[in-house]
C-alpha cells in the first residue's frame, strides 16, 4: 500500500504547480504593474511544463501493487 501512496503523493500536478508559482513570486517581493506578474507566470508556467514529460517516479511497484489490490478492476492485457 506504501507504493501506492508514494505514487499518488508525488504526482500531484496542481500542488506542484501552485508551489512553484507560489515560489517564484515570494522570491520577487513586489511587481511594479499587474502586466510584469503576468509575464512572470507566463514564463514560468513554460518552464514548468517541459517538466511534465517525464515519467511518474516509482510508477512500476505502484502498478503491481494496484493489480495485486484491485485485480478485478485492471484491464487484462
């Protein structure tokens, strides 16, 4: 069951996105217009994208674990 919540735990996508816009702007303090904040999101959000092609870490055991837990529910291959 850990491997299952290892997975489920790590592969929040909009926590990890919220962190990271919550990151940079407390990093700059302050932003002179509403446009240069904007701006900054969008650039980051670009950033962080590229980040979203990679495979979820520790996805095989979670796997296993979820045919051994709900084998009636897995697709048969």
């Amino acid at each position: 069951m850990t491997e299952i919540r290892k997975v489920i735990y790590t592969t929040n996508a909009i926590e990890s996105v919220n962190m990271s816009l919550r990151k940079i702007t407390k990093n700059r303090g302050s932003f002179p217009s509403d446009e240069a904040l904007v701006k900054l999101f969008y650039l980051a959000l670009n950033n962080i994208s590229k980040k979203w092609g990679m495979p979820i870490r520790d996805w095989k055991a979670a796997l296993n674990r979820f045919t051994i837990q709900f084998e009636e529910r897995m697709p048969q291959r």
